[in-house]
C-alpha cells in the first residue's frame, strides 16, 4: 500500500474539536489528525461496504494518462482556490 497522505477540511463542533486535542495532547502530539485518521480507519473497518469500495478506488491507482492526471490535478487546484 502507498503511504501518502491528503490534507482535507473538517467541520467539526467546538466540543469535538477540544475534545480531539485533549486526547492528542494526552498521546503526546500537537494537533488531532492521527486521532482522525484512527477514528476514520475503525469507522470503516466496521462498515462491510468499506473494504469493497476502498480496493475497488485502490484498483483504479494508475489507470490514468499522464496528460489526464496532469488536467485532473489542474481541475483539483482551481476548484480548491474556492474553498472557504
């Protein structure tokens, strides 16, 4: 499996988000994504249909062109330039 992360946005309640950076804190780290990223993983791993979409998605790694990634990418980027 490849080893590479996404940075994404969350909106979380304020709760949630003290509460993430209490446990984090506890486990020594600055901020909450390996507490997310933990969470995500034990969420999925009890959702059967998880498993079947996530081989399925790690089927499709490298089906595209090198120009159709690069347009893709492209695409990815302008649309986030309008994020919040």
């Amino acid at each position: 499996m490849y080893n590479y992360f996404m940075r994404t946005t969350i909106e979380l309640k304020p709760e949630h988000r003290a509460r993430l950076l209490e446990l984090a804190a506890r486990r020594g780290e600055k901020g909450f994504s390996s507490v997310i990223a933990e969470a995500v993983d034990a969420y999925l791993a009890t959702t059967p249909e998880g498993d079947r979409v996530r081989k399925r998605a790690l089927s499709l790694r490298g089906k595209l062109r090198p120009q159709e990634a690069e347009r893709l990418r492209h695409a990815v980027a302008r649309i986030r330039e309008f994020w919040r």
